[in-house]
C-alpha cells in the first residue's frame, strides 16, 4: 500500500505565497505546510516566532483555516539582526521613512490581505520572551523562526517549546550543523540538538534546514 499524498497547497494559495517577501524556498515551505495540516487535527492553535513580511504565515494560516483553529503570528516587526542596514538581508523598502527604522509589519499586513487570509491569523507583535512569559494556551504546532543569535533562538525555544501539546509538532528554521553558518544557522542547529536530547521531541522529517519534531514526552 502506497503511503498518502503529502497535503499540498492549493495553486493560489502556492502563488501567493511564491509572490510575498521572505527567504523561505519552495521545498521548505511545502514540508512546513504538511506539518501544519497535520498539527491542525489536534484542533489547536499554530503559532509561528518570526514573522518578517508573511511568506510563511500564508501557509500556516491556509492549514489552519482548513482545520477550523487559529494562526498566531509573533514578530516585534523590527527585523533580525542580518536583515539590519549594512547587513545582507537588509531590504531598504522595509524601513519606515519617518523613524528610519525597519517596519515590517505594513507589508505583513498586506501580504494577508492579498491572500484573503487576514481571519485566520492573529498577529501578536512585541518581543517573543515578552509574550511568552504570560501565554498559556496549549499550542499544536510551535514554528520558531526568530533571531538566529544563542540568546534569540534559545528564548524562542524555552518561551514556546513548553507549549506544544502532546503529539504536537515542533519546526526549528534555518538548521545548518556545518560551523561555517555561524552567524545563520549555529544557533538553530544548537536549539534542534537541544530538543532531541531533551526526550521530548522525537525527529519525524528533515528538509534542507528545516526540522519537524514531534512531542514524544515531557519537558524541554
């Protein structure tokens, strides 16, 4: 017997998707909406740290209005520490003329709205450790997404890791072992090791550098 066609998203959904601003691949974001479908059976909410502009906000919050539940976005909206003026992921159209400081959160707001998904997310915007620390909502799917520095990745992963309910799924981005991805990818990698040893995330799919754990047990 033939294992099931993974769920896939619809092509405008694909196309929005495609056409929003952001550095998640194609690949990725296929195997982060299977994840999605499958963690919206529990019928609770998935949550994403890490928002910037949307991209993959669009296929969390298209799996989430399949299920019924809703898509939590967390971003403070300002940018990581590699999409700052002078860096290499620094994109100047996001930046707000007035302040001189980035702003995704206009062009978040758009991509929603191009997408006809505006009612399934709920965007919380403020800093990640700062939300966490009074949620209390069991979660079925924690994306952590956020700031690629020891001290962003591992507060992203004790503020939201807790949360992910039995049989739910924790996704780690921007997983890359080799230590020449210091700067983008280290930190990540040392969160992912970090789940496994815990015992409470068992390994269920690697795509490039994305990861999908699963809760197996208790803790973090």
């Amino acid at each position: 017997m033939q294992d099931p066609k993974p769920a896939a998203p619809k092509p405008e959904i694909l196309a929005a998707f495609e056409a929003a601003k952001g550095f998640m691949p194609l690949r990725e974001g296929l195997a982060l909406y299977e994840a999605a479908v499958e963690a919206g059976r529990l019928g609770l909410p998935l949550l994403e740290v890490g928002t910037y502009c949307g991209r993959s906000t669009i296929l969390l919050a298209d799996a989430a209005r399949a299920a019924g539940v809703t898509a939590i976005t967390v971003d403070h909206h300002r940018g990581s520490e590699e999409q700052q003026p002078g860096w290499e992921y620094h994109d100047p159209a996001t930046v707000d003329p007035e302040i001189g400081r980035m702003d995704t959160l206009p062009t978040f707001r758009r991509t929603l709205h191009k997408a006809g998904l505006e009612d399934q997310v709920v965007a919380m915007v403020g800093r990640s450790p700062q939300i966490a620390a009074f949620w209390r909502t069991p979660l079925g799917l924690v994306f952590i997404d956020g700031g690629h520095t020891d001290e962003h990745a591992s507060g992203d992963y004790e503020g939201w890791a807790p949360h992910v309910a039995e049989g739910g799924l924790l996704l780690i981005h921007d997983v890359f072992p080799d230590p020449a991805d210091e700067f983008t990818g280290q930190a990540p990698y040392r969160v992912y090791l970090r789940a496994l040893e815990s015992g409470a995330f068992t390994e269920v799919s690697v795509t490039d550098s994305l990861r999908v754990l699963k809760r197996t047990g208790a803790g973090i």
